[in-house]
C-alpha cells in the first residue's frame, strides 16, 4: 500500500516511462485485486494477508522467541509472566 501511495506521482509525472509505465500496473493490479477480494473473500486481501502473517507468528516465530529467550535470560520471562497476569490499576 505504500508502494501505491508513494508511486501514484510517477502516474502524472513521466520523466520515467518505465517506471510509470509500471507503477501504472501495479496500480491496476492492486485496485483491481482490492475490489475483487471483497466480494469473493467478504474481506480486504490485504486484511486476509495480515491475519495469516500474525497467525503464522504466534504459532511459529513467537515459540522460537520465547525458547531461546528463555535459555538466555529466565528471569525476564518471569518478569514478564508477572507483567501480563497482574491486575489492573483501579
């Protein structure tokens, strides 16, 4: 999405045809995807992108983390099990 946004003056602007020439089909391309995922999807693709990305860590990426955190510092871990599981100020 940045690409889109920070590629839209090379639309207007042709100094570099090919790169406008591109960034012109990347826009199609990314509108089109857009519009088209929400009805065969019910959602965004780039929602559908971010959920898979964030489940993917939780599931993967987050044990690896948290192992070898463990291995190197277990008093941090403890001090972050107690940061998580304490009750709210009132």
């Amino acid at each position: 999405m940045l690409a889109w946004g920070l590629g839209l003056p090379l639309l207007f602007w042709h100094r570099w045809p090919r790169i406008s020439r591109a960034q012109a089909w990347f826009v199609i391309g990314f509108v089109g995807t857009s519009l088209l995922s929400q009805p065969t999807l019910g959602e965004c693709v780039l929602t559908t992108l971010a959920r898979e990305l964030w489940e993917y860590r939780e599931s993967k990426a987050l044990w690896v983390g948290s192992a070898s955190l463990r291995q190197r510092n277990p008093g941090l871990c403890e001090t972050v099990r107690d940061l998580e599981v304490a009750p709210e100020p009132s």
